[in-house]
C-alpha cells in the first residue's frame, strides 16, 4: 500500500486526474455491464409481456362483444315474430266471427228450436227430414291469396236441416214465420211450396235452413 500511495504521490496533479478518470470510466463500464443492461432487458421483457396481455386481454373483450351481438341478433326472432302475429289475428277473427254469430242460433239447440215451433201447430204433420253437415265455401277472392304470408283461415261449417211440411197453407205460413220470428238467427237456403191432388190443406212445404258454426257437428235430428 505504501508503494502504491508513494507511486500515486509521484504522479503529476495532471496524471492523478487522469487516472481517476479512467478508473472512474471502469466503474461506469462495469455498472452498464453488470447493472444497468440486465435491469433495461428485464424492464424490456416485462414491458412486451404487458403488451402481449393487453393485446390478449383486447381479443377476449372483442370475442365476447361478437358472441353477444350474436345472442342479441336472434336469426329467430322474425319467425317468432311472424307467429305470433299470424296467432294475434287469428284470435282477432275468432272474436269477430263469435261476435257476428252470436244471435245464430246454435247446431245442437237447432233441432229442439224446430220441433217446439212445429209442436205449437198441431196441424202440421212432419213428412220428413234430413241434416246435414259441410264446411263452409269460401269466395274465390278470399282464397285466391292463399300463398301468400297471412294466418289460417279459421274452419267454418254448415250446419242444415231440410225438412218437408204437410198441411193447410195458413199453417205453414204461421210455422215459417214462427221460425223467423223465433229470436234465432238462421239461413234459409231454399222454399219450395207445392200443391198437390189432395187440395191445398195437404199441401207439402220443403225448406232448407242453415245454421253457422266454427265446429263440425251434426244437427242431431
């Protein structure tokens, strides 16, 4: 140690100057070495790993946004839509038609309804009768469409009694306008009156009545 501060005691202030700045030069070398570079890497890698978890992280919010835009974009929900709408104005016709039928008179209180109005005429004789069921013909212009998106048509019947009348004609007029004075709504089809050889007090009456009804079912006479 003495050699050495001797050694460093010989040297010219210029020297010792410059020997301290060498050594000081070293030491900054071995700190960039061995500090400085190792701490910027990690620093590096550490900064490229947070990069990497945020560009991740970015593509997982973007998958889940598409998966719920996905969800929310239901592909059937037009059809859904579509069949409850088509339902929607089935029920509204269903209502309409009930509406408007309210006051015809019902298939299976038809026949009671005739027979009581043909009681209260004891001189009337039934020669004969005969029901009848079929669905009801639409218009052409009501079905031409039928291809077309709309709801079903709800089924609609017929439902008919022909019967043929004998008697005096008084007698069957008091009966036919018993019937449409009955309170009851029913559809006359057709009346066909005919005189025969046994005079006019045996004269035969046949008519045809309907009545409307949204369910197959017979008249029941």
């Amino acid at each position: 140690m003495d050699s050495l501060r001797k050694r460093w005691q010989a040297l010219a202030p210029r020297e010792q100057w410059l020997c301290f700045l060498v050594g000081l030069a070293l030491l900054l070398m071995l700190y960039v070495l061995l500090v400085a570079e190792p701490l910027a890497q990690r620093i590096s890698a550490q900064e490229n790993q947070r990069r990497l978890a945020e560009a991740r992280q970015m593509e997982a919010d973007n998958a889940r946004l598409e998966l719920q835009a996905r969800l929310a974009a239901d592909p059937n929900r037009p059809y859904r839509q579509a069949i409850a709408a088509a339902e929607a104005s089935r029920e509204q016709i269903l209502r309409r038609i009930d509406e408007q039928t309210s006051s015809l008179v019902s298939p299976s209180r038809m026949k009671a309804l005739l027979q009581d109005l043909l009681r209260r005429q004891p001189r009337l004789q039934l020669v004969g009768v005969e029901s009848f069921t079929a669905p009801l013909e639409l218009p052409a212009s009501a079905t031409s469409k039928k291809d077309e998106a709309s709801p079903a048509t709800p089924d609609f019947y017929r439902h008919g009694v022909r019967m043929t009348l004998q008697g005096g004609y008084f007698d069957l007029l008091a009966y036919l306008q018993s019937v449409q004075n009955s309170g009851w709504r029913l559809h006359w089809d057709s009346l066909d009156y005919q005189v025969e050889d046994a005079g006019p007090d045996k004269a035969r009456v046949t008519l045809e009545l309907h009545t409307l009804s949204r369910h197959a079912g017979w008249v029941g006479v």
